[in-house]
C-alpha cells in the first residue's frame, strides 16, 4: 500500500516528483518547495501576491480565510503608506501643488494676523463658497496691514462683497461699498429720501408771494456729495456666527470706528458680515436679536451645540 504512486494532482505542479506543500495565491498552482516557486514565477511571470479585486463567491466571504485576505490587504495598504510618508519626511519631499502651498500659507499667516489682533477666525471648510470668496490678506509697505474681505447685507436683502483696509472707519468702508453699487441699488438704498420728495410739491411759496424752485438734483446725489457719514436712519450691525439657525444674532457697530477696532474681540467665519439696517437696536425685527439678548436668553453655549445643526453661515 505504502507503495501506491501519489495521484498527479497530489503532486508538485512544477517538479512532478514531490507531493504538494505550497498553493501559489495568485495563480492557485501547487508546487512542493522554494526552488519550485520560484521556477513558477519566472515561467508563468506571476507575482505570487493574491489579487484582491479577483471574484469570489458569496459562500466564501463568510470564512476565516476571507478575513484573513481582506485583513491582510488593509494591513498592506497601511504598511505601504506609512513608509512612503517616512520616505517623504526624511528627504523632505513635499508633493503638494504650489498653488495648494499658497493658499496653506496664507491661511496659516490670516489665521496668526487675527491671532494677534485679537479676534476668534473661524475657518470654513474647503470647498464652500465662503472659503472661496474670502480674499483677505497682509498688505502695506510693511506687510502688517490686513485687508479684510467684508460682506454687506442690507435692509433689502442685498449682498455685496468687497475687500477694505483694516484702518479705514465703518463710515468709509460704507460709503465707498455705495458708490460702488449700481444706481439702481443705491436708489433702493436712498428709498426713503426718494419717497420723501415725492411727496413735496415741485414749487413753494416763499414770504413775499416769490415762488422758489426746488432743485431737481437727485436727493441721494445730493447727500454723497456733501458728506461721507452715513445717515442717521443707517446702523450697522456684525454679525456673530454659530448661533442657533432660527436667530441672526447681531453686534451694533459705531459708524466712526474703524474695521479693525470693530472686529477686536469677536468671532468671524472666514471675514466679517456687517448687516445695514434701518433700525435702531432696540427695534431689531425677528430673526434679529442683540448679542446681549441673545446671551440672556441662550448662553455662551448654544453656539456650539448648534453648529453641528447649521451650515458656516454660508449660505447668507
């Protein structure tokens, strides 16, 4: 009995002498030594490492060999990562595009700038577009004034974006972002001038029986030529983000004080958002909401609780 010959399929697939030890991952064929894998591999050109994307049926992903391949491939990926970034670090080789570099670099010297200006930057995701639109950066001569991107919303719902010189005051940067709007915007914005004069007769009489002529100068025009102050029915306000999503929560900002001054202290999302109302403070409509009322009525902590349930202010 002891000298029956194997079977052939109980063989080495590569010698035919010796019985089977080893079963090649890749290709399946079974060889009884070293010497015979690798005479396998130079034959066949086979790589002896198993394919991970090759089929296999449904009754076969529930069995510890499975596991054992898909366990063994993750592993490999991982073992393969990790020397790659050792490689990459020890001959500091940085594969990152270099517009990529530029934009982590401003980032980083933005987010330093605010830092010491006192201010909590809070920065959105990349790929939303308040990322995006976010232009702020270092300027002057030295390199140490921050031109702000600052959002403007006004009464009418309105937006505009415009970059502006940390040292200019809220009056300036106001009327400077009005000049620069259409005509049609700016007679929104002059609506209650515009109503005012409809409403005066063309002509009045003056003492004597003399009839003067109003001046046909538009009234909006007027008013931008005599003065940069921003009118008395105008407030402004900042707004102050990771609120609950129902509330816009709003900082009352003086007219004559500069943008720097205004931001030191508080929070902003990429750049600043300034709301143009035409209500004082004590008479914000809803959604809007003082900070301080807000604070009495919510906390310091609801912002943070409701961050996770609204999105960075991005779609104001």
């Amino acid at each position: 009995m002891d000298d029956e010959p194997l079977p052939l399929t109980s063989l080495c697939a590569i010698c035919h002498v010796n019985p089977v030890k080893y079963t090649c991952p890749r290709c399946g064929i079974h060889t009884c030594s070293l010497p015979c894998v690798k005479l396998h591999k130079k034959r066949a050109q086979c790589s002896g490492m198993r394919n991970p994307g090759e089929y296999t049926r449904r009754s076969e992903l529930a069995t510890p060999a499975s596991f054992d391949r898909d366990f063994n491939f993750i592993t490999g990926l991982e073992r393969g990562l990790q020397q790659a970034e050792g490689v990459l670090a020890e001959r500091k080789i940085d594969l990152r595009p270099a517009a990529t570099l530029r934009g982590w670099r401003g980032a980083v010297t933005l987010d330093k700038a605010a830092e010491e200006r006192g201010m909590s930057l809070i920065r959105a995701p990349v790929g939303l577009s308040r990322r995006s639109e976010n232009k702020s950066k270092l300027g002057g001569k030295e390199g140490d004034v921050l031109v702000w991107t600052v959002e403007w919303i006004s009464w009418n719902g309105k937006r505009r974006v415009q970059n502006f010189d940390e040292r200019k005051t809220l009056s300036d940067a106001h009327e400077k972002d009005k000049q620069e709007l259409p005509s049609s915007v700016i007679d929104d914005g002059s609506s209650s001038l515009s109503v005012a004069s409809q409403h005066l007769s063309p002509s009045v009489d003056a003492p004597g029986g003399k009839e003067v002529h109003q001046s046909k100068e538009h009234p909006a025009t007027h008013y931008a030529v005599q003065t940069n102050a921003v009118p008395d029915h105008i407030h402004l306000y900042l707004h102050r983000p990771q609120t609950t999503s129902k509330i816009k929560c709003l900082i009352p900002l003086s007219t004559t004080t500069t943008i720097k001054d205004a931001l030191r202290g508080k929070s902003i999302v990429e750049f600043p958002t300034i709301y143009v109302r035409n209500e004082p403070p004590e008479q914000l409509p809803l959604p809007f909401i003082l900070e301080s009322k807000y604070l009495d009525q919510y906390g310091e902590d609801i912002g943070v609780q409701a961050q996770s349930q609204t999105s960075l202010h991005d779609s104001t």
